[in-house]
C-alpha cells in the first residue's frame, strides 16, 4: 500500500472533476431553460469524463489525497459552471419598478433604449405611484437596473426570470 502523494494523479482527478462538475452545472442550467439538445449532447461527454475521473479514483484508493482532490475538483467545477452560465446569461428577466407619479417620462427614456415598457398609475401609501414591467435579456440585467437607477435612485425594483411568455413587445423586437 503506497501512501505517497502522486502529483500529476492529484492533478488531473481535479482537472477531470473540474471539467466535469462545469459540464454538470451548464447541463442542468440548459435543462432549466429549455435546450434539450444541447444538454443531452452535454451530458454524453459529462458522463464519459466522469467515468475516466472515478476510476482514476477507484484505481487509486489507496491514497486518500486522490479523494481531496476529487471533492476540491467537484467543488472547482461548481464555481466554474456558475461563473460561465452568468456569462452567458441565458433567457430573459423581468422588471416590476415603482417610482413616484410624478416621474412620467421614465417608461418613455426605458423604451429609447430599446426595452419593452408596460407602465400603470397605482394607489402606494404615500399616494399615486406609476409602476412599470420592464423585459430585457438577462446580459442587459444589470445594465439596465443601473440605468434606472441613475434616472430615478429612489426606485423600488424587483427582478425575476419568467420561465414563459408569449407574445407582446418581445416576439415583435426579436423579428
């Protein structure tokens, strides 16, 4: 029984993990949003670089330090997933916004750029409110909380991902 660290076996069961685990995350982030073919196609390479990193392991049992590195690639690939899926940012995200009444030509400046506005007055408890739903893609989420902010800082704004939608502002600006 060998009880020697082995680098380059440590190294690439982490590798091999890390790659695997950012394949698992961008898989099951594909699902979610409705890409069937490309997670299927995913999860056929996810699978074969799973098997190559657990019989490397199993191969290896012999040195716990092959089964460290197994978890710290697993927790690696994690991160690496997540941080490519919000890259990409895939689908599309909501904006409900209330502002003051008063701030009538915001849904107006939000629209020049390029964003579908729906805007209504509401009854708030310090009085008349115009609420807002804003659909941008999810790449422009933060460019575009930033940018309501500068013209209105005292906004109030909720952020979500619709999971589906039809018609409206979107299927015409996608033409």
């Amino acid at each position: 029984m060998k009880n020697s660290m082995d680098f380059s076996i440590i190294l690439l069961i982490i590798i091999i993990n890390v790659v695997y685990m950012t394949l698992t995350t961008l898989r099951l982030i594909m699902v979610i949003k409705g890409y069937k073919v490309v997670a299927s196609l995913l999860s056929t390479v996810e699978v074969f670089i799973y098997l190559m990193g657990l019989t490397i392991v199993l191969d290896n049992l012999d040195n716990p330090w092959n089964m460290v590195a197994y978890c710290i690639g697993f927790g690696l690939g994690v991160y690496c997933g997540s941080i490519i899926e919000s890259r990409l940012a895939l689908g599309y995200v909501v904006f409900d916004v209330i502002v003051d009444s008063l701030e009538i030509e915001l849904p107006l400046q939000i629209r020049a750029k390029g964003y579908g506005v729906t805007s209504w007055v509401a009854d708030g408890k310090d009085g008349k409110r115009l609420c807002m739903k804003v659909l941008a893609k999810r790449k422009n989420e933060i460019k575009l909380k930033d940018y309501i902010k500068s013209l209105s800082p005292k906004a109030f704004i909720i952020s979500y991902e619709p999971s589906r939608f039809n018609g409206g502002f979107l299927l015409k600006s996608t033409k």
